[in-house]
C-alpha cells in the first residue's frame, strides 16, 4: 500500500510539473525541459557507461541556439536529417542484434543525435511554426500516455502474442494495437475540443507517438537490459528516472517535428 502510494503521488507529481510548464509560460518551458534534459544525460550515460562533461554544454548550447538565435533552416534540416538517421539505425539494431555495439565513439554519436538533440527537437514542438502552440506538445504527451495505459490494459487482459519477448518480455501484439486505438481516439477528441489542427492532422499524430513512442521506450528497454539494470535512475520513487518517463516521447519528438514541419510547408 505504501509503495502504492509513493508511486500515485511521485507520479502525480511528475504529471503536474510537464503540464504547469507546457500551460504557464514558453520559458518556463523550456527552462524545466532544459533541467529533464541534463537528467536524461546523466542518466543515459550511466547506462552505457560513460562520463562526458562536455556533453551537458553542448546540450545547453543547442538549446540555447534553437530557441534564441535565428540559426539558417539548413543547419536545422542538417541537424534533423542526422538525428532521423540515428534513430533509424537504432531500430535497426533493436530489431536485428542481440546488443547495441557501444564502443567509444559510438557513446558519443548515440548521446549526441538519439538523446541531446531529440530533447531539443522536443522542445520545439510546441514552437514549430515560430509562435508557442502549447496544446500540441500536451496533446503529443496525452497521446504518449494514453498508449502507455491502454498498451498495459490491453494487454494485460487480451495478450497471448509477445511483441519482442527477448526485450520486453510484458509487451503484446495485441497491447501495442490496442494502445494505437485509443490514442487515435485521443487524436480525434483533442482534434474537436480544441482550436489547433484537424482530425486527420491530429490522427496522424496519434500514430506517430503510438509507434515511435513505443520503439523508443523498446530501445531504452533494450539499453537497460545490457545495462543489467531495472531502471535508468532513482529521481521518482517508484517510476525510476527522468529518462524512464520521457524515453517514449523523446525518441517520437523528432518524427513529430519533421511532420509538422511537412505541416506547415503544405499548409
């Protein structure tokens, strides 16, 4: 009961801070993404083993640079290609090897464009046509927790086929369609009840978070499962670390930015 409640309330906590920054102010933020951000690195380099101080600069540089300098649409491009890419190869290697190579300087490539710049690109959703659109990053949450829900429930009641056994021995085939249903059907009530995209938009969204947001939290399973560890930190009593709770929507945050980016260029 009392681990029950520890988790309830370490939870509920984590919850109001994402939802009080998205709703109170750009800066605020950007100012607490930055402090997940520097957790989300300390964390992830516990799990492969390394201890780069310069990394944590960088991270703040680039933050820093996105949202403050007028930097020329290719290096953002550039910078958004390189990312994709690396998020591509990490599905490729979390769908056919048994272990990620983690050699040195794959360390840095890995922290650099799957971890540091995806935060960044988080950071951007909600400024993605240069104003501050605050629902479309609580609605890309919404949608990360509803399939993390449903996905449980689901599967829990209806699962008898493993989605990738040797890395999430718990996840089904049938949680992971079952989660993709409902956070569509987030998709389309965010999409009536409030003034931002349209139902189809929002839609496609909702697959977006559901499927990368699902192979992002397959991938950081498969990091902790070389690791030999449960959980990437101990910050939040019985939830693990900041990178525990935000390994969905990290690893989805780029492929939402390149859509709305297509968004907005066909719009």
């Amino acid at each position: 009961m009392k681990e029950l409640l520890t988790r309830s309330l370490s939870g509920f906590l984590y919850v109001a801070v994402v939802l009080a920054a998205m709703f109170t102010h750009q800066y605020i933020f950007i100012g607490v993404f930055l402090i997940f951000g520097l957790i989300c690195i300390y964390e992830f380099q516990k799990l492969i083993h390394l201890n780069s101080l310069w990394l944590y600069p960088l991270f703040i540089i680039l933050v820093f640079s996105f949202n403050f300098l007028p930097l020329p649409r290719y290096m953002i491009w550039s910078i958004l290609g390189i990312t994709l890419a690396t998020q591509c190869f990490l599905i490729k290697d979390l769908l056919t090897i048994r272990i990620i190579p983690m050699f040195e300087k794959k360390k840095y490539i890995t922290s650099i464009c799957y971890i540091i710049t995806s935060i960044v690109f988080l950071i951007q959703i909600p400024k993605y046509d240069n104003g501050y659109n605050y629902m479309i990053v609580a609605g890309s949450f919404l949608m990360i927790w509803t399939n993390d829900t449903f996905a449980y429930l689901v599967g829990k009641q209806f699962g008898k086929h493993k989605l990738l056994e040797r890395i999430s021995p718990k996840k089904t085939i049938e949680g992971f369609l079952g989660g993709l249903v409902f956070t569509l059907v987030a998709g389309y009530l965010i999409s009536i009840f409030t003034d931002t995209l349209s139902s189809i938009s929002w839609c496609i969204i909702s697959v977006i978070m559901s499927i990368f947001g699902t192979l992002g939290d397959l991938i950081q399973s498969k990091f902790k499962r070389q690791a030999g560890v449960k959980d990437s930190g101990t910050i939040m009593p019985g939830h693990g670390g900041i990178f525990d709770r935000l390994d969905s929507v990290i690893f989805a945050s780029p492929f939402l930015y390149l859509f709305l980016q297509i968004l907005t260029y066909v719009s």
